[in-house]
C-alpha cells in the first residue's frame, strides 16, 4: 500500500513565521510515473518517510533546518517555499486537486531573520563533520569521539578537548596523556563558527544534495 501523508499535527514549527493558516488536503506519495496495468510490490529500499528530512533554506539559501517531510511539504503547498532540489528518486506527492515534487531541498519565498547564536553545540555529529570523520592521532577512519585530556585527569568536555578518534588510537591511548605516549595532534581542535554548524550538529547522515549549501566543512 502507498505510504499517506496526512495533515501535520499541531506541533510547534522551528520558525513561527512558516506556520500554514490552512489545513492541508490528504496527499500520497508515489513516483513520477504513469501506473502500471497491474499492481506492482514496494521496491524493498523505500525510504522511511516518517523520519526523512528536507534541507530549508532562508530566502538567501542561508541554511536554517532540517525539517520533517510532511511538515516541507505543507510549506510548499501553502506558497510558503518552493523546492530548489527534489528527490533523487524523482517521487511526486499526488493529491486529489494536484501533484507536488518530493523535494531535499526547499528555499523560502520570503526572508525570516533568526537570531544568532555564537555557541555551537556540541554533539558527536558536528564533531565528526568538523574533524572530516578522520582520527586526530593517526589520521585513519574515526569511529569514536576521544577526550584529549582525559576526563578522569582533569579533562573537559568541550570542543577544543574533544577530536574525532579511530577505536585503535582510542583503546591505545585510553587515560594517558599526549606528552606521556609521545603522540603528536594533526591539527589543533576549535570550536566550529558559522550558522550552518548548528545543522550540522543536528545532523547524521546528510543529503548529499545539501552539502553545496552547508559549506566546506561540511564535505
């Protein structure tokens, strides 16, 4: 049976200004081509649709958040945004009155000023992305997330004593420290600035269609 999507519960939107006046009408997700003659099983990869995100952009492609399908889909059917790129698939929401394009990346019409926040949080997801998912000891695959000075010895756990870390440096290096192993850093941690990294921390694994709009880091 093809997933529904049906009108968004009454929850609390990242931005009050994208709130729809109106309810909207039962949609359905199904691809952009013309039915079969006899009815076909559900490819077995089908997307999750309850826990798919949609990159929304400011009216000047500034990233704002990850929204939630249904809650994108809303936006464009009230004229609130207009998609920038769709779904790789090609899929297409069918109503009884229209069709939409099941985006990855919508862009609002108008512009929506957001307050600045200087102080990114950090969380696993942001520092893998800042650290480019590599080990700051050996450079290999990271896997875990290492205190630079311990914990257990006074370490604390902000982003310039935190790195990306592979689990044989980590298990190697467990509470010693640097000085004591003769272990160089590849590079000195920081903690990341700009407006897109509070996505970015909020984020796991990201469309590889949002990446243009997330900066560099983000690659």
């Amino acid at each position: 049976m093809t997933p529904l999507v049906s009108e968004v519960p009454p929850t609390t939107p990242p931005y009050g200004a994208f709130d729809p006046p109106d309810p909207v009408p039962e949609l359905s997700l199904a691809p952009s081509l013309p039915a079969p003659l006899s009815p076909t099983p559900s490819p077995p990869s089908a997307p999750s649709w309850g826990r798919r995100r949609v990159l929304l952009l400011n009216a000047t492609f500034e990233p704002l958040t990850a929204l939630p399908l249904r809650r994108a889909i809303v936006l464009m059917v009230c004229g609130k945004a207009e998609v920038v790129h769709g779904d790789a698939a090609g899929l297409v929401v069918h109503s009884a009155t229209g069709s939409v394009e099941v985006p990855s990346v919508i862009r609002l019409r108008t512009y929506v000023r957001v307050p600045y926040r200087a102080r990114v949080p950090l969380t696993r997801a942001a520092l893998m992305h800042r650290d480019r998912f590599r080990c700051a000891y050996c450079g290999g695959r990271a896997e875990t997330i290492d205190h630079v000075v311990p914990r257990s010895r006074g370490g604390t756990h902000t982003w310039e004593n935190c790195v990306a870390c592979c689990a044989r440096c980590n298990h190697r290096k467990a509470d010693k420290l640097l000085a004591e192993l003769g272990w160089p850093l590849r590079t000195m941690p920081t903690a990341p600035r700009g407006r897109h990294w509070r996505l970015l921390a909020s984020v796991v694994d990201a469309d590889p269609l949002w990446l243009p709009y997330l900066g560099e880091t983000a690659a």
